[in-house]
C-alpha cells in the first residue's frame, strides 16, 4: 500500500516556473540575463521533480492540497510515478531546449525574442501543473493554461500563414476542451462527489460501484474527446498546422509539453480517473485501442506524402502518440508500462528530430526533403544525430523506441488482439519507410541542383549540442530503461 505524505515540496517546481516568467518579461531588454534565468529555473526545476524519485520509488505518494473552492473541488497537487515521468521530462528537456533556442533564434534574428522567452517558460509551468495535478480540476486549469500561452508562440511569424495555423490550433484545443472536457468534468463531479484522483491504484477507479453505466460511459467519451492534445483522429489536425511555428516551438508542441500533456492526461484519467477494472467491464479500453491503432497507421501513411520535413515529423508525432494510448487502453500491464514508458522514450528521440529540423533550417534553409539529397557530408553531427532518432521512431534496438514498441507488441499478443498486433508492426514498416528515405537521400543521394553546398555548415554549437546529447540520451534509455520503468511500476 503506497505512503500518503502531505508534502510543500510540490510546490517548488510550480513555483519556480511561475517566478521565471515574470523574471524573464522583467529582464527581457538584457537578452544574457533574460536567457540566464531560463537556463537557471530549468536547472532548478528539474532539480527539484528528481529530489521526489527517491520518495517515490520507496512507495511514497506526495500530495499538498492548496486551497478549496467548494467541497470535493480544489487546487491540489500530488507526485507519483506517473506524475514524475512528465515531470521530469518537462523540466529536463527545457534545459537543453533553453540552449537550443539561444542558437535558433539568435541565429535567425528572430523578433519579439522576450515574449518567446516568456510564452516558452510560461508553458513548461503549464506541463508541470499537469504532471503534479492531483485532482480533474488542477488538470483543467493547467491544460488551459498551456493552451493559451502556447498560441503566441504558434503565431510567433505575425504573418497570415501563423494566424491561420494558430486559429486552428485554439479552435481545436480550446473548442473541445470547452465542448467536451469541461462537461466530462461537471459528470465526474455528479457522479463521484469528487474531482480527486484515485492515486495508488491503477485498477480501482474514482467512479462508485453503483454509478450509472451509460453516464460513465458518456463521461469516457467526453474526456477522449475533450483531451485533443493527445491528437487521436480526427481531432489531430491541429497539430500539422501548427508547424508554422518557429522550430523549437514545434519541438515544444511534439516533445516537451503540449502533446505530452495530452497523451499525460488521458493516461492519467484512464488509469487513475475510471481505472482498468472500469474501463474492463464498461468495454472502453479496446474500442480506445482500435481508435488509436487506426491513428497509428492511417497518420503513418500520410507521412509518407509529405515532402516538407516538419510536415512528415508532425503525422510521425500523431501516430507515435497513439503508441501512449494503446498501450494503456491494451489494459494489461506489460501493454500499459509499454505505452507509458513511450511517454518518456518518443519525448527524447522526437525532440531530436525537430532539433535536427531547426539546424537544418538554420545552416541551409531548407525544408524540402527532396533538396537535403547529400546534405549528411556537410552537416554529419545533425544527421548521426537525426539517424539514431530515426531508429527510435523505427523500433531498431538498442535505441529507446525498441523498448516501448516490444512492451506493446507483448501486449497485443497476451491478450490476442492479433490486429493491433498487425497495426503496430505495419506501422513499424511505414516509419522505417518514411524515415529512411531521409536517410539514403542526405547520406547516398547527389545535391540538389538548386542548393549550393559549398556554404553550408554546421549549425551553432548551442543547436548541435543539445540534439546530440538527446540523441545519445536515447540509446542511453534503450540500454537502460529500468529508471522510467521502475517510476512506472511504482504506479502500477
């Protein structure tokens, strides 16, 4: 039985990423101090979700309710295993993505750098309210919280193009967040008198024994819709749009926080909200499987069609986020530590993807795959980088993604559900096809006529430095998974 601790600890990380904004808006015309403090809450920040591991893994589950508006909704935060997965993530990789940024947007001369700066942190305390929430209605606040602060960053360019892509990236995420997670939350409420997750115990759900059926059922239905940052089809479209953005942006949206937080809090909600025995007996979790294995392979598919290289990562990001979402909806427990350990494994591998993108951007202005043909020669640092990334994707072992995708696979073939057991693997073939055509173009194919070689280079050490190490990170997490894995049985 875990250990209830009501601890002020969780308060530090959301402190310190509430602070840094503001610090950042303050220092904003010193652009060295502005990016010092960043560099200095993330540090902090991350420091402070890891000081809970040890907590953790002993059974400990923190907890520290803030205040209460009315009985059973409150502003309350817990640390669990599933909680720190996020957590650490978060915070972690805006240490690097602060480095990044430094060389991106320096490099570009990009204008409004202070309210980039600003937007940025702003949505890594967004994340990490998520990840610490203890209750729906902390969750909510938080999800909405990194929803609006990340469409001035989707709209950094100011042109039509931005504005188009940013409208609907609010449409999507603030429309069914209004249309659907809110009145899914109202339900919960009705139902269980309560907004609390059930913590401890990923079987037994927050929903009495005696709740009416078909309203949880309704209720399941509007939190799947409702959480569109998880980007299952159709509700996905957002997210290719919103490629606009300025490259450590889109590895923002596909790595740190936005998605994350979705495929976060739907993983949460399942698990800790309804509960497997719930979503068993209610038959939910394999319909949801379904679901996600036809948005696996059906934005697989669409990857291929793409030339723009952002375009082809953001449906590599809607298929692989539904690897999440199988895996927890499989209901089995090699399947659920699969999908959640993807959390962590495709957060450092698809953030090595858009680094890559950002460099290749950066050093020879290109988007356009079919122009990278030979590319590999002048820029070998970004492209071993984007090559071990790529496996990721793939599945190749030793590389993280193999870890998650054989918990899957496992999964499938316990319960024999030989269909998503086809779909994952045909998924497998599409990437290796997708990706690999990236590949033999930089490494075998002749330059492009219309690009001149002779300039390019690579980019600053601040982009190339940071991409490499996640990438390194990554084989690191394939031949070493046993500390997200042993956060996740600390859930289970």
């Amino acid at each position: 039985m875990p250990n209830f601790v009501i601890s002020s600890r969780l308060l530090i990380p959301i402190i310190i990423t509430g602070i840094a904004p503001l610090l950042i808006m303050w220092l904003g015309k010193n652009e060295n101090r502005r990016e010092a403090v960043s560099f200095i809450a993330a540090i902090a920040s991350f420091l402070s979700v890891l000081s809970l591991v040890p907590g953790v893994l002993k059974g400990t589950i923190y907890i520290y309710p803030l205040f209460q508006l009315i009985p059973g909704i409150e502003v309350k935060f817990c640390a669990d295993g599933l909680a720190l997965i996020f957590g650490l993530i978060a915070s972690f990789l805006w240490i690097l993505a602060t480095s990044y940024n430094i060389g991106y947007m320096r490099s570009l001369k990009e204008h409004a750098q202070t309210r980039y700066y600003f937007c940025f942190a702003v949505a890594i305390f967004g994340a990490l309210g998520v990840a610490l929430s203890a209750n729906i209605f902390t969750l909510y606040l938080f999800y909405e919280i990194i929803s609006v602060f990340t469409y001035p960053l989707v709209a950094h360019h100011q042109d039509a193009e931005a504005y188009h892509g940013a409208r609907k990236y609010m449409v999507y995420l603030m429309g069914t967040s209004k249309l659907f997670f809110l009145p899914a939350m109202v339900l919960t409420y009705v139902l269980c008198g309560t907004l609390d997750f059930h913590l401890g115990d990923m079987v037994t759900g927050m929903f009495p024994p005696d709740a009416n059926p078909v309203l949880v059922q309704i209720t399941y239905v509007l939190y799947i819709a409702g959480i569109a940052k998880a980007a299952i089809m159709p509700l996905h479209n957002w997210l290719p749009s919103a490629m606009v953005a300025p490259t450590p942006v889109s590895a923002l949206l596909h790595a740190v926080a936005v998605v994350k937080a979705g495929v976060f809090s739907m993983s949460r909600v399942m698990l800790s909200g309804f509960g497997v025995d719930a979503l068993d007996k209610l038959f939910l979790g394999i319909p949801t499987a379904y679901v996600a294995a036809f948005t696996i392979v059906a934005a697989s598919m669409i990857a291929m069609t793409k030339d723009d290289l952002k375009a082809r990562l953001a449906y590599s990001t809607v298929s692989q986020l539904s690897y999440v979402i199988i895996g927890v909806a499989m209901l089995t427990p090699i399947a659920v530590q699969g999908g959640l350990l993807h959390i962590a494994n495709h957060a450092f591998s698809k953030i090595t993807l858009f680094f890559s993108a950002g460099a290749i951007f950066v050093a020879a202005h290109l988007k356009s795959i079919e122009k990278m043909s030979g590319l590999a020669k002048k820029m070998p640092w970004t492209f071993a980088a984007f090559s071990l990334a790529t496996l990721s994707m793939i599945g190749v072992p030793p590389v993280c993604g193999f870890v998650s995708k054989w918990f899957l696979i496992n999964g499938a073939v316990t319960i024999h559900q030989y269909v998503l057991l086809a779909c994952l693997l045909t998924s497998t073939l599409l990437n290796a096809t997708y990706f690999g055509a990236i590949i033999y173009k930089a490494y075998i194919g002749k330059p492009h006529p219309d690009v001149d070689m002779d300039p390019i280079h690579e980019a600053p050490w601040t982009m190339v430095a940071p991409l490499f190490f996640t990438a390194v990170m990554s084989v690191c997490l394939g031949l070493y998974p046993d500390f997200f894995l042993n956060l996740i049985h600390a859930f289970m």
